[in-house]
C-alpha cells in the first residue's frame, strides 16, 4: 500500500487509508468540508481511523455519520 503524507496530500472519499495515517491539520479540513463545524475528532473515532488501514475515507465519513447518529 502506498504510503500518503497525510499533511499535504488532497484528500477525498476515495484516498485510502494507510498505515502511516496521521489526524492532521489536512485530515480535519476533509471532514470539516463535508461536515461543517459539527464535525470534531473524539478519542474513540481517532482510535478507530487509525484501525481502519485498507479502508477509504468516505467509509471513515460514513463510521462518523453512525457514530454521530447513535448518541
């Protein structure tokens, strides 16, 4: 799997996840675009992007929109 610098790279719902993964500045700005300002990082959604190597991010979009949706 190739790896991405996850602090420069342009993201969209089909860059995949990799091992490097990193919650960057840049990682936020994806989110935030698709989420406005309702969207914030939590320890537990942190922990689970960085287990979610192989995945893409519209699914990482999707697991956020669920866990969002079942508080």
């Amino acid at each position: 799997m190739n790896q991405i610098d996850w602090h420069k790279h342009h993201i969209d719902d089909s860059t995949l996840i990799t091992d490097n993964y990193k919650t960057t500045q840049n990682v936020r700005r994806y989110f935030k675009s698709k989420f406005g300002d309702n969207f914030k990082f939590d320890r537990n959604f942190m922990l689970w992007m960085k287990t979610a190597t192989g995945l893409t991010m519209g699914d990482a979009s999707q697991e956020w929109v669920n866990r969002k949706n079942s508080k």
